[in-house]
C-alpha cells in the first residue's frame, strides 16, 4: 500500500527498545532529529555549552560532537549524514548563535493534528517558506543596513589646505556642509528603514505562537497584509491602527476566512512506502 500514514506516539521514544544501547542507522538518525526537534510553537531561550541559544518549533540545537556520541558514530559521519540532508533540502543549518541549530524545513508535515486527513497533513505547509528563515532574512536585512548607518557616520577629519585665497575656503566649506548634510539625511533615512524591519521581525516572531491554532497560509497572509510598510517606510499598516490586540485580529480574520483553529498533537509519518526513506520527505 503506497498511500496513507503512520501517526507515532512520542511515548515511542521512552520505550526501551529506542534507548538500548546501539549504533544509529541513518533511517533512526533522521528519526531522532524529529523527535527531538522543538515542538511547541513558542521560543525557547536555552544555556548550552555557556552560551544562550534561541530556537523555535521545528528546530533542534545540537553540536557534531553531541550528535556523535549520540549516535555512536564519528564526528566526520555525522557532518557527511547533515550535509546530505541539506542537499536534499530536508534541513537548513544555522552558527549564528555560536552553535549548529538544526531546523527541519518540513517538521509541519510531520506533525499533524489529530483531526487531519491525509490531504490535510499533506497540504499542510508553508510553500516553502518558512516563519524561521523569514525571521532570519529579516534579521540579516537589519544587521546590513545597521552596518551601513554606522560606515556612514564615521567621520575622517579634512586635510587642512596649505595656502587658499578666501573664496576657496569658503566654497570648500560650503561642499563640506551640503555633503554632510546629505550623508546625515541618508543616514538617518537607513536608520529609519533598519527600526523598522527590526519592528517588522518583532511582528514575525509574535505570530509564531499562533501557528499550532491557526493554519500557516492564514499567519503568511495576515503577517504580508498587516506588516506593509508605509510610503516613507517608517510606519507598517497595523502601527497606524489606533488599536491592536493581536488575538482578536487573528480571529476575526481567521472568522472572515471562515478557518477553524487547530491543535497540533503527535507524530505523523506520511506514506511508509520504502521509497519515501531515500529521501525528499
């Protein structure tokens, strides 16, 4: 039978039989990072090896090293296992925090709710693009253009002129001013643009907890309708309303779409053809 899934308990996991003692296969290495991958929606602020690492539903931080001893393999079969999981775009890696946070670009799939149906469970992503790499884009956006604001405002001091008769001071001086100004201007208008995709992650991050309640599309287009940025770039549509409490816009939307809640529980295995355990889950 080709079609259909598996809905694993995460009890599974406590069982004997998955924690004797073993040398993991590949297939229970891939297991193993779904199981352990975060599964509530919120973020988690966590001490690891002396560092604070922040990760969300669908992420899982864990060194080489970790993983090796883990799975009772070598720290070079574990990095070849990641990279090939990564070719087949079944995982993103990310060292921004000093540590390898593993994020699984289809964790939503395997994690239905208990009223789905097959179509459900399938259809039931992101169309590959997901809330933590939007963060992520934004945050890179944010970083850049802080960068640019602060090269801009570093100022080298002028060569004083040797001999100048008073009408070229003065019109040196005069450039001087106007390029200063336009590089105040300019700076001022980066900054203005960097505050405000830093805001617009902010927003990103204050949906994630709604997405175990809501369907995904409905949080990307509330987030695309709600976050569209004014002319001057300053201000996105909902800072100009005059009053915003997140729950109540989100039913009412979730209400005009006619889109019921929902409450992720559990493990969904999709189709268990052996096919599927090559790769491209």
């Amino acid at each position: 039978m080709m079609e259909g899934y598996i809905k694993l308990s995460r009890k599974f996991f406590s069982n004997d039989m998955w924690n004797e003692a073993r040398t993991f296969s590949s297939c229970e290495a891939w297991l193993d990072l779904i199981q352990s991958a975060r599964f509530e929606a919120t973020p988690r602020m966590e001490s690891i090896g002396g560092r604070e690492v922040s990760y969300t539903r669908g992420q899982y931080p864990a060194s080489i090293r970790f993983l090796s001893k883990r799975w009772k393999w070598s720290e070079r079969k574990v990095r070849t296992f990641l990279a090939f999981l990564r070719r087949e775009n079944m995982i993103t890696l990310s060292k921004e925090q000093g540590m390898n946070v593993i994020t699984l670009v289809k964790y939503n799939e395997y994690n239905g709710s208990e009223s789905d149906t097959v179509s459900d469970t399938s259809n039931d992503t992101m169309s590959d693009i997901n809330i933590i790499q939007e963060i992520n884009n934004l945050r890179m956006q944010v970083t850049q253009l802080m960068t640019q604001v602060a090269t801009q405002q570093v100022t080298h001091p002028a060569k004083e002129p040797e001999k100048r008769h008073t009408g070229d001071t003065k019109q040196i001086k005069e450039k001087n001013i106007i390029k200063e100004t336009t590089t105040n201007v300019v700076a001022k208008k980066d900054a203005a643009k960097a505050a405000t995709l830093s805001r617009k992650e902010s927003f990103y991050q204050s949906l994630v907890p709604y997405v175990s309640q809501y369907p995904k599309e409905m949080i990307r287009a509330f987030f695309d309708y709600w976050s569209e940025l004014n002319k001057s770039e300053t201000k996105m549509r909902y800072e100009l309303e005059k009053t915003w409490e997140l729950p109540r816009r989100l039913a009412t939307w979730a209400s005009r779409e006619k889109v019921p809640s929902k409450t992720d529980v559990g493990i969904v295995l999709k189709d268990n053809s052996p096919g599927k355990y090559k790769k491209g889950w």
